[in-house]
C-alpha cells in the first residue's frame, strides 16, 4: 500500500503553518517515510521493538513516523493524554523503553519520561531516503498499541498486529460509501491513517474552524469537538462520527452544525471497529438504536431479561481478541434486526429496571442539563452541573462543578474517577 504512494502526485496531507496551507504530496510522503526509516536505523532500532508516540497529532510528522514505524514494523504504543500520572503508568504497564518525541513535547518527556530513551523524529529531514528496506514477514507481529478510555476501570491495552490493522481498514471500507469523497478533514489519528490508507487527501488541524479554509468533501472527526462548535458547515456532503453514546440534545447539536451533510454514526468497539451503524436521521428518530449491523461481525445478547435485554457480545474473525469473541459491557436488545442501547452493565441494574443512558436521557429532557447517572452498591446517584429541577426519591443527586470525564473521548463520564470521588466523601 505504501509502495503506491510513491505514483501519487496529488496532495497526501493538507495542514496550516503560519496560517497557511501548506500541501505534501503522496509522493513527497512516501520519500520522507523512507527518511524516517533511515532515522530509525541511525538510532539502532529493530523490528518489533516498543516505541511511545510523544508527538503532537497535528502535525505532518505525526503521519510520517506512524507510516514508517508501521513499514519498519516497531511496536507503536499511541497514548491518548499526555497526563504525567497517566502517561507513566501506561509506560510502566507496557515497558516501553523507546519514546519518539517532537520539539514541542522533547523538553515535556525529559520531566514525565526520565526513564525512556527519546528520539527527536523531526531530524528525519536530515537523513537520505533509502529504498533497501528488508521487509520480513511480521504479519503476526504487534505494530500498534493503544488503550481503552478507561471509564470502567484501569485502562486496558488493546494490540493490533499488521494483517488486524489492514483487515480494520478494508472492512470500514467496505462498510462506509467513501468512494466520491477526494478529501476528508480528519480529527482523529486513526481516521486520517484510514483516510491515507484509502489515497484520500487529508486535512489535519487541532481545530474543527479550519474546515472553512480546507473546504474538505467529508468530514471524519471526534463528538465532542463538534459538540463545541459554534458555527455551520453547510457544504459539507458527508460525515462519519462514533466513539461515545449520543444524546438527543447532542443529535440536534451535530445537525446543526452540518445541515446538509449524510452523518452516519457507528456503534463500535476497539475490539470490532464497526458492530452496527445508522444515519443520524434515523437515530434523532429511534434514539439509541442502530438498523446496519456490520456484515464481518455476528451480533448476541448474553442472558437476556424478559424484555430481552442483556449483554451485548460480538463475535467473529475481525474481533480482536484471543478467541475471536468480546464481551462489550454495553446493555443493548436485538429486535428486527436492529441493535438498541440501554446503558452500561456495570453501571446499570437489570434487576431493577434501571439503565443509565435511558436514565441519562430522561434526566436531561427534563432538567437540561449536564448529567450522568450510575448504579453503585444498590444505589442510584445522579452527578449533574447546572440545575435539578425535579428530584426523584431514593436517588442521590451530586452537584459537582466540573464532571470527571474521560481522557479519550470527553463526551463520557469517567465513572471510575466519579466512585472514587464518592467514596473519598
């Protein structure tokens, strides 16, 4: 896939220096992973070696190293906040001993990373492009690290081998209709790595206004930057989005800010990129429900209740799990073929009939505003800022100024960090 990089001539990756564009073509992309590759070989790295990303997700080089370490084939381990606390227990977790860093992260690393060896990856422009890569057959080997949120406990690594990682892209390929788009502006790594992959030109800022200047054919982005917008983008034709539940207030929210665009919004996991998606039209009507279950995935529910609702469990080759299997911990029911969600299992009690998004949702229509609820030690709480107009006996409310939310997706509480909260009270 790489090796067709070097025919493109067109634009790779679009981004903003000195508030202007600046273009690279796929050309120029493939002649600076070689670069880079070269820069590994300085720093006697090997294959399979594990290597921290400590560079900015917004620049050019970002791409760069994450194409070459994927090339090389390193062991990448991505992290999702630069949190001291948070970024030391995942390298201790993993034993990472390699860190890439940039100018704007080198002098951070040398407080938060003591430990770790740095490689400055920016000196890549320094080195010769070189062609002679001895490329061995790793297919089961690990070349992409990355963690889940966390919001359920200590976060969990999740593994990516290079025959996952490309059977990943294939399948949202073939489930997502990208096929008139050129450019897609993208919010996250993994969907501009996607967009890449798919020799789609790609725009990359850290901010959602530079849609105006990019003038993008589609749109690839996080919730809740979205949900942070405050203008319009009515020349957008198409948006993908997923990673967190949404709201009706947040359904609305999104519409508005792309009045004419087809949004489709995925239901997913990192074990299964896609499990079920729908359209945003569709969703505003059926909240929490999903009418597209994804063809390489079988969708169960496990010890369903009378209503039919239990544990959502996926199956199949693309699960990234041992067994090929993954328990999902989202309460969910299949009925006609469409998956509907109810809350998380954790958080919820299929005994008493309460499920937290349902809950969520109610709370917010009537009161609107911020609030999450969860089922902890027989009890319902309820943690909201803003105001609770109307209380429910036996349940407790819990103001709290700034709500703990989660480090990777930041639309979703962080319940773990909220209980312990609770209990130190």
């Amino acid at each position: 896939m790489i090796e067709h990089f070097s025919k493109e001539i067109k634009p790779a990756i679009k981004y903003i220096k000195h508030h202007k564009i600046v273009s690279k073509s796929f050309k120029d992309f493939y002649t600076d992973i070689y670069k880079m590759i070269s820069l590994f070989q300085k720093r006697k790295l090997k294959p399979k070696d594990k290597v921290g990303l400590l560079v900015l997700p917004y620049s050019y080089d970002f791409y760069v190293v994450m194409f070459a370490s994927f090339l090389y084939q390193l062991n990448l381990v991505v992290f999702d906040s630069y949190k001291k606390k948070h970024l030391k227990e995942l390298i201790e977790m993993e034993e990472v001993l390699y860190c890439f860093v940039d100018r704007k992260t080198k002098w951070m690393s040398r407080f938060i990373l003591p430990k770790c060896k740095k490689i400055d990856i920016t000196l890549f422009v320094k080195y010769q492009s070189k062609y002679n890569l001895e490329m061995n057959a790793f297919s089961d080997s690990i070349i992409l690290t990355t963690f889940t949120s966390g919001t359920t406990g200590r976060p969990k690594a999740i593994y990516r081998t290079i025959e996952f990682l490309l059977g990943q892209a294939k399948e949202i390929q073939n489930e997502m209709d990208l096929q008139d788009v050129s450019s897609i502006f993208g919010g996250l790594p993994i969907y501009n790595i996607l967009s890449l992959y798919l020799l789609k030109t790609t725009c990359i800022s850290k901010h959602i206004r530079s849609i105006q200047e990019f003038q993008p054919d589609c749109v690839l982005t996080n919730i809740q930057k979205i949900l942070l917008e405050k203008r319009s983008y009515p020349m957008i034709q198409k948006v993908m989005l997923g990673g967190a539940i949404l709201y009706s207030w947040e359904v609305s929210k999104i519409k508005s800010v792309f009045p004419n665009a087809e949004i489709a919004y995925i239901y997913g996991a990192s074990e299964g990129a896609i499990i079920y998606k729908t359209d945003l039209d569709f969703y505003q009507n059926n909240l929490f429900t999903f009418d597209r279950k994804s063809k390489e995935i079988n969708v169960m529910i496990s010890n369903p209740n009378e209503e039919g609702i239990g544990e959502i469990v996926i199956k199949g080759d693309k699960v990234n799990t041992a067994n090929h299997m993954h328990y999902t911990g989202d309460l969910g029911k299949l009925e006609n073929n469409k998956l509907i969600l109810y809350g998380r299992k954790k958080y919820s009690s299929l005994e008493q009939g309460y499920y937290n998004y349902v809950f969520d949702e109610e709370l917010r229509k009537e009161n609107q505003c911020l609030s999450f609820s969860f089922y902890y030690n027989n009890q319902i709480y309820v943690v909201y800022n803003g105001k609770i107009k109307n209380k429910k006996e036996g349940i407790k409310y819990i103001y709290m100024r700034k709500l703990p939310m989660d480090l990777k997706h930041k639309t979703k509480l962080n319940y773990k960090e909220c209980i312990d909260r609770l209990v130190k009270v």
